[in-house]
C-alpha cells in the first residue's frame, strides 16, 4: 500500500477525557508506522503539554500550538510565536478581570496564580468521583497540573498560546477584547468545563501548518488522513483526503467530515485505521 501520511488531534482523539490514550489507539499508531506510514501529532497543545505517555508512542513530527508550530524529524520547519505587546496586553486583561490562564510556550507552562488550584478544583471537584475516574485522572490530568509552572514573570517572548479557565466574562466578550490579535475558542479540552477557553495567533491553523509540512516533505494531500473531535479541528478535517470524526466529536464536525468512527475509549482509532487498511 502506498504510503499514506495521518495527522492526529490529541484532546478527544487520541488522547480521553482524563488524558489517558487507549491501548487500541497507541496499538493502532506503532502498527501503522510499522506498516511504512507517516503519523504526526496535530494539536492545540504546545510542545510542553506533550507528555512522555503521548510522545513515547512515536511519531514521525509534531504540528502544536494549533499550526504554529511544526517539527519534522527532531527539527523545527516553523515556528510562531504571540507579539510581546499582545502578551502584556492579555496578561493585564486577565488579570484586571479575574480571569485564570496559563501561558504556552515549547519551555513550559507558565500559570497566573490561583490557576493550579483553580485547574483542581474544576477536574477534582466532583464528589461523586469513583476510583476508577479518579486513578485516571491522577494517571492523566494530575501531571498536567503539577507541570505549571506558578511565580514567573508572565511578560514573555516565547509564547506560542493561551489558556484560560472558568472566565467570568462570557467567551464573546474576550473575542471582542481581543479582535485582530488572537482568534478565541472555547476550550478543546472536556476537563476544563464550562466558560475555559483557548487564544492562538490569528490566520494561523492546523489546515496551513499541514500544507505547509507536505511542501516541505514533498508529499500529496490526496494521501492524507487525519482524525480529530473539536471545531479546531474543522479546516484540517475539511483540507486532507479523508478527515474523520470521532464519535465523541462535536456535530459541527461530524457534519464536515468524510467519515465518522467509534469514540476514542471504543477503539475509534484502531478501528477506523483497520477499515482504511492502514494496519
């Protein structure tokens, strides 16, 4: 079979609510890499949210912080990053307003204040927890928290993205503020709740950053593949070949998309690759 080339979101598709990867899908991607095929991550996460357990799985290169970043073969094909005075402006804006958030660089996650326990309160606060739920949290999500990084100066030159958490100003308001500096999305990670959101830099997103990698490796869209759950991932559903939705995904997406799949914790991935003959 032809080489095909599979860009994977992380939160929703690859990875489950709790942060977790399902063995069928980590079994599905070795295979398939074995099988001669190209798999690159393509995330709204920073490098610095790849976690070992994601990263250890392999991967022929990264596309991050939702296109601005690209990385083939341990090497950096492009990288973008926010404007200074747009962090200075943000920074005072969430700030003034209440707003927790943490800033996105490839270095670290750099966090306002109260957002570590803020982030645990809203992925912990739920007395009904099993122990089932809350192993995978403190499997998943816990070394996410614990990898903020709290008491640094946030006026930064290497950011590459935002998050923010349980705003009390509607998402409306801030996409308003900040018009023209970032495009603001609700939040593409399910933990986070309710009013949480993402700011990337504008004119940017995952559809370019892939025709920018398949120039650079001189490969064709009419052998792309890629698989995805949010409304982020709708330019790159709707610019390969074949772009599929979890059955988790949101409608929005399911509606664009060439084909939809089982939810990542019913084996969507390694299904989905079987039916594809990838594996």
């Amino acid at each position: 079979m032809k080489r095909k080339i599979i860009f994977m979101d992380v939160d929703g598709t690859l990875v489950n609510d709790n942060d977790i990867v399902p063995d069928s899908a980590a079994a599905a991607i070795k295979k398939a890499r074995k099988n001669g095929h190209y798999i690159f991550l393509c995330t709204g996460r920073s490098k610095a949210e790849l976690f070992d357990h994601i990263i250890e799985i392999g991967f022929d290169g990264i596309i991050a912080a939702s296109g601005g970043y690209i990385e083939f073969d341990n090497k950096v094909i492009m990288h973008k990053k926010v404007q200074n005075e747009d962090v200075k402006h943000l920074v005072k804006y969430f700030n003034e307003n209440n707003i927790d958030f943490y800033l996105e660089s490839n270095g670290g996650l750099f966090a306002s204040q109260n957002c570590k326990n803020h982030l645990r309160k809203i992925i912990y606060g739920d007395n009904n927890l099993d122990s089932k739920k809350r192993a995978e949290l403190d499997k998943g999500m816990n070394p996410f928290i614990e990898c903020l990084i709290e008491g640094e100066n946030l006026i930064r030159d290497d950011i590459n993205k935002v998050s923010f958490l349980g705003s009390p100003i509607p998402i409306e308001t801030i996409k308003e503020e900040f018009e023209g500096k970032f495009n603001v999305i609700p939040s593409t990670v399910p933990a986070f709740g309710k009013n949480s959101g993402e700011l990337s830099i504008p004119g940017i997103h995952k559809a370019l950053a892939i025709e920018t990698l398949l120039k650079y490796l001189n490969l064709q869209r009419e052998d792309t593949f890629a698989y995805g759950d949010g409304i982020n991932d709708a330019e790159m559903i709707q610019y390969v070949n074949t772009g599929i939705a979890m059955g988790n995904a949101k409608e929005e997406l399911k509606n664009v998309a060439d084909d939809v799949t089982d939810t990542h914790d019913e084996g969507g991935i390694y299904n989905s690759f079987k039916k594809y003959k990838l594996i």
